[in-house]
C-alpha cells in the first residue's frame, strides 16, 4: 500500500484532508498531512519543504497530493525524497522562476476577484 502525502493550502492545516485520510486509510493506506508554517510570515517554501519532509519521516511508496498553494511545495518535496506520482489539486502552478509572492499579482487575482463580486448577483 501506498503513503499518501496531504499537502494542504494556504492559510489551512493538514485537518483539512480529514476526509480524505479517512477514505483512504480505509482502503489499506497510511497518510500524513503535515501542518505547514503558514502563520509564520518569515517561513518560505525551504520551511513548507522542511515540515513536509520531516513528517514523511521514513515512510516509502509516496504518493504526494498537494492543493492550491501546495502546487508550490509539492514539486520541490518530490525533488527531495522518491515519490511514486505527484498528484495536484486545483494547484497554483508558478511560472518558471515565479516566486510564490509574486504570483498573486502576476495572475492579476486581486483584479479577478474585485471583477467578479462586482458583477455577480444572486439568484432568488
């Protein structure tokens, strides 16, 4: 059986995939959904790597799922320790070199959102 390794997104913790860890540890897996410092504004991706990796401990046969800001640690813990498949969730996917702080801007996300609660209504 494999290891599933939940990395969550930003501003959430490893509780997040509760369900999921229920699911498949039902089925024979073990999994680890690791807190990331999120409340540490000093922690960068080198920390988010770090609490992962340290939470695989020993564990093999790795199957990484990362969510949304996870799409940035994922890929570099998949470049510390051998993993069987890296699994993205509805991740944010840098460009080359695009550091994670830059991506918000770089996306024009802000503009996105200000766009769409000025044009939604809701239905009655």
């Amino acid at each position: 059986m494999a290891t599933f390794v939940l990395i969550h997104g930003s501003g959430d913790v490893g509780w997040y995939w509760h369900l999921v860890e229920a699911e498949l540890r039902s089925g024979g897996h073990d999994t680890v959904a690791p807190d990331l410092p999120c409340d540490d504004d000093s922690a960068g991706l080198s920390e988010y790597v770090d609490a992962v990796v340290q939470a695989i401990g020993d564990r093999i046969d790795l199957v990484v799922v990362a969510q949304s800001l996870g799409g940035f640690t994922a890929p570099i813990v998949c470049d510390r320790v051998p993993v069987k498949l890296l699994v993205l969730v509805a991740p944010m996917i840098p460009a080359p070199g695009e550091a994670p702080a830059d991506y918000w801007v770089n996306t024009r996300y802000g503009c996105s959102i200000r766009t769409f609660r000025r044009s939604w209504r809701p239905r009655h």
